[in-house]
C-alpha cells in the first residue's frame, strides 16, 4: 500500500528528483540507485563509527604513548621495470662520469657527504 507514493517520496527527498525524472527511471534503475545509496549509508555510518572509536582511544591512551591514526598509510607499491630501468642508467652514468653528482646533490643540499 503507498508503495509508489513511499518510493517517490524517498526519491524526491533524497536525490531531489521530480516526479517526471523518477517515472523516467525503469525499475532496475531504481534498485541500483537504491542499493548504491544503502551502500553509501553503511560506508558512512561505518567511518562515523571508527571515527568515535578512535577519538575515544586517542582521549584515553596513556601518557606519552603515541597517537593512533584513523588512516593508516599504505606505501605504493614499486614499479619494478622503472627502477631497474633507473638502476641501469645509473650505473651507466656512473661508468662514464664517475659519482661526482652524487658530491653535486650533497652540496646543493648545502650537506656534507657521510664517509
């Protein structure tokens, strides 16, 4: 009962369609957006969550222990074929020129090269 009127209501309200553009979508179209929209709210309710357990663990960590991050970095990974790529222009450069660039790099720092 008021199954159109509840499905338009949602529709109208939530992604500010008019009655035209929710009579256009076909029922398939209306389950994916209904379930896209499902997925974002538990996406949501999910980092809101985290959010609070980490604010709570952070308020009630001890004394100069460190702080826990909500996001944890990842480091990319390499690419393998540009590093030995890179790996084998250097060592060719250094063949011809010597390691004076490296002398070049320490020095443009303004810091001393470690012996």
């Amino acid at each position: 009962m008021y199954s159109y009127e509840r499905e338009l209501a949602f529709f109208v309200v939530n992604f500010n369609m008019s009655k035209r553009d929710f009579d256009e979508l076909t029922e398939k179209e209306k389950l994916f957006i209904r379930k896209e929209w499902e997925n974002k709210v538990i996406f949501e309710s999910t980092m809101t969550r985290n959010a609070a357990l980490n604010a709570i663990a952070n308020a009630n960590r001890k004394k100069n222990s460190r702080f826990i991050e909500l996001h944890k970095k990842k480091q990319e990974k390499a690419d393998k074929e540009f590093n030995t790529a890179a790996i084998v222009l250097i060592r060719d450069m250094e063949e011809r020129e010597g390691k004076g660039w490296v002398d070049e790099i320490y020095q443009a720092n303004g810091l001393k090269r470690p012996e």
